[in-house]
C-alpha cells in the first residue's frame, strides 16, 4: 500500500462518522428538559379518531429540522425549536406555530398549539415500522 493509499484509508472512517454525525441542535440548557428530548429523532404520526384514517406525520430532528407528511401529501420540511421546558415552535406556510409539549406515556406526544386565538390539541403515537400507508382511493 502506498502513503496516499494509507492516508487515504485512515481517513475514510473520520469522513465517514463525520458524515454520519448528526449535529447538535443549540438550545438554550433550559429549554432541554426529558419531554422535548423525548420527541426528538422519533416518528410519531397522529391519532384521528373515529375517521380510522391516517394522520399527518411529524419527526422533530435533532438539527432543527422538522419532517411532516401524510398519505395524501406531499412531504414538506420546516424549523423548528425550543422555546421552553415543554414548548417548541415552528414555522407553517408563512405563520409561526407554538405548541406546549405533553408526553402522559412513552409512546404518547400530545401537542396542544396554539392557533390565533384558538389553541388545537393533536395526539400522536410513535410509529412502529414497518408501516405503510392504506390504499387512500376509496
């Protein structure tokens, strides 16, 4: 092996667990706190009762990046942040969204967002894979 080819090997694990890195997402420590965590890197898709359809789909990461899709639409990614101990916002179609975070279990992220002067509460569940999403042409 030559020096170039030996450099060149030694280095590729750096690139590789530097590509692979997920960056760390600047927060003030206050506003860190078990709940916000808990959401973080996590697919949880939402609870619509009684319809037996499928809801929209969030993954909050770690970058700031906030992930949503459904089975009718397009994916879309905006920002998003901590604002608090237990609240987050984000940015959607033009106007900033501000949620207050509850996790009663595990598996459970109940998001209660406020919406002008209305606040909405969206109830989630982490998603289990594999998972694909019902044939939507009925």
């Amino acid at each position: 092996m030559t020096f170039s080819a030996r450099s060149a090997a030694l280095a590729l694990p750096l690139v590789v667990s530097a590509a692979l890195a997920v960056p760390a997402f600047a927060v003030p420590a206050e506003a860190k706190t078990e709940v916000t965590q808990a959401l973080v890197g996590r697919v949880w898709v939402e609870e619509k009762p009684g319809n037996g359809l499928p809801g929209v789909m969030r993954i909050f990461l770690a970058d700031g990046t906030l992930v949503m899709d459904s089975c009718w639409e397009t994916y879309t990614l905006r920002k998003w942040q901590r604002t608090g101990p237990d609240s987050l916002a984000w940015d959607e179609e033009g106007a900033r969204l501000t949620a207050k975070v509850a996790m009663p279990a595990k598996d459970v992220l109940v998001l209660k967002v406020k919406a002008g002067r209305d606040t909405l509460e969206q109830r989630y569940v982490a998603a289990t894979a594999p998972y694909l999403c019902p044939d939507m042409k009925r």
